[in-house]
C-alpha cells in the first residue's frame, strides 16, 4: 500500500502539471479555434528562462519564474499580433501551419544558444524528501504540485469572476454575438493566447525544478498536453484538469508496476481507446455555433 500511495503521490506532482500547460492550449483552442503547435516551445521557454536567470544573471528562482511567465506572455501577444492575427479567418490548417512555423523557429533558436545540452535550474529547495504517512516526496515536487494546484485553482476563479474572464467565455461561447455585447473580441484573442503562453510557460518552469531543461522538452511537453486535450475533450476546461491528473497517474503507475520504458506510450493508448469510443472525449464538448 506503501508504495502504491507513493506512485499516486507522484503521479499528482507530474499531472498538476500536465494539467496546468494543457489549460493553456485548451483555452486557445477553445476561445481561438487555433491548434497550437508553438504551445511545447512556449512550455521550453518558461523552463529555458528560468534556467538562464538564475544560472547567468544570479536572480532568485522565485523572481525568475515570474519573470519568465511575463517574458513568454509578452512573447505569446507578439505572436498573436504578427502570426497570427493577419490570418485569423483563414482555415484551421493554416493557422496549425502557422504554429508550426513559429515552433521550429523558437526551437533551432534555442537549439543553437544552448548546443543542445540539457540544464539543470538551481533549486532554492533542500533535497532531503520530506517523509509523511509513508510517502516521500523532494520539496522542490511539493512546491511544484501545491502551484500547480493553486493556479488552477486561481485560473477557474478568474474566468468566472473577471471581467476579461467573462469576456474570454463569451468569446469561446458566440464571436459574433461577443462582437454585438461590445466585447473586443481582436484584445480578448491577444490576451488568451498570452495568457496560454503564461500557463505553459509556469508548466515548464515547474517541470524544469523537478526533472531537467532540453532545448527538446517543448516536444514532448506539446505531445503530454495534446494527450490531456485529446482525452479529456478539447477546449474543456475541466476535462483538460482531470486528464492531466489521470496522464500523470497512470503515468506513474505504469513506471513503478511495468516499467518507466513504457510509461510515455501509456498516453498514446489511452488516446486511441477514447477517439474509439468517445470521439468528443471523456468530457465532451458543447458544440458551438459557427
């Protein structure tokens, strides 16, 4: 039972984050109608930056993560303004290519400042694992989960009791009806997909802490939150929380019980049993009007 409560332990840690970077594409998508494949290298980045100011420039890594969400949330709203406002009525393929475009772009960059070696941000955490109830977890994995979990927490309040989160779920609910309330529809899309940015540049920041920072990372971040989204139901804001939960779960299931060699293609399994038979995933999704 022991070891059971401490893979669940730290299947939360790893699906808090899942489910915190996937919030940020399943907003985009849903208030956008946008895939987008830049969302693994904005994830990259929040790790990357973190890494570059606490290693080069001596900040603390408290100041460097809020720096780096701003940094790539910045970053995202010149994306949205440059890429992909000028084609915002073009078919969904185009706008996907066009992510994709700005992916690679981001990836060689980083590629070539980094030569490809991974990195390693200097935790402020002590390693000794804190002990309790039989499970033991590093520091540096309860701080990663308990701001996973308060941001999600924290990004719920504010789509429901902001103004520009009411704005954003009118958005997401009718466009043209957004545009005849008097809502900016043009700001709500640039807010949404640097608020994207944000999340998955805090995700990846938080990955960084507990695992390592690869120019490569963005990938496979992009892969785990395609998988959140696919089976929990894309653009669901609470199927995007429960399948980053139940990703991780399994995930560390499958690595304590089978082996970590398998652990990744968990995902792509699960992703296939729920389009066989719920193509609109585990949560569905309302379908819109055009």
């Amino acid at each position: 039972m022991e070891q059971l409560a401490q893979q669940l332990a730290n299947g939360i840690v790893i699906g808090g984050i899942y489910a915190l970077a996937a919030l940020g594409l399943t907003l985009i998508y849903g208030i956008m109608d946008i895939v987008n494949i830049a969302h693994g290298e904005l994830f990259m980045l929040g790790a990357l930056i973190t890494y570059y100011l606490t290693e080069n420039l001596g900040l603390s890594f408290f100041v460097a993560v809020v720096l780096s969400i701003g940094m790539v949330a910045l970053l995202g709203a010149l994306i949205e303004r440059l890429a992909l406002r000028p084609i915002r009525t073009a078919p969904i393929v185009v706008t996907t290519l066009a992510t994709l475009g700005v992916s690679l772009i981001l990836q060689n960059v980083c590629l070539i400042m980094t030569s490809g070696v991974p990195r390693f941000i200097p935790s402020p955490f002590p390693e000794t694992p804190l002990s309790f109830g039989g499970i033991s977890l590093a520091p540096a994995r309860l701080f990663a989960a308990a701001v996973a979990l308060v941001c999600i927490l924290g990004v719920h309040l504010f789509l429901h009791r902001t103004k520009m989160g009411n704005a954003m779920r009118a958005a997401f609910q009718d466009k043209d009806a957004s545009w005849l309330a008097g809502i900016n529809v043009g700001a709500t899309y640039m807010f949404s997909y640097a608020f994207g940015a944000a999340l998955a540049a805090l995700g990846g920041a938080l990955m960084g802490v507990v695992a390592y920072v690869d120019p490569m990372m963005g990938a496979k971040g992009l892969m785990k939150c395609f998988v959140v989204v696919t089976i929990g139901g894309m653009g669901n804001f609470m199927g995007a929380i429960f399948s980053g939960l139940l990703l991780g779960v399994i995930e560390a299931l499958a690595a304590g019980y089978v082996s970590s060699l398998y652990k990744d293609v968990i995902g792509f399994v699960m992703v296939v049993l729920v389009l066989l038979f719920l193509p609109q995933g585990l949560f569905g999704r309302r379908e819109r009007r055009a």
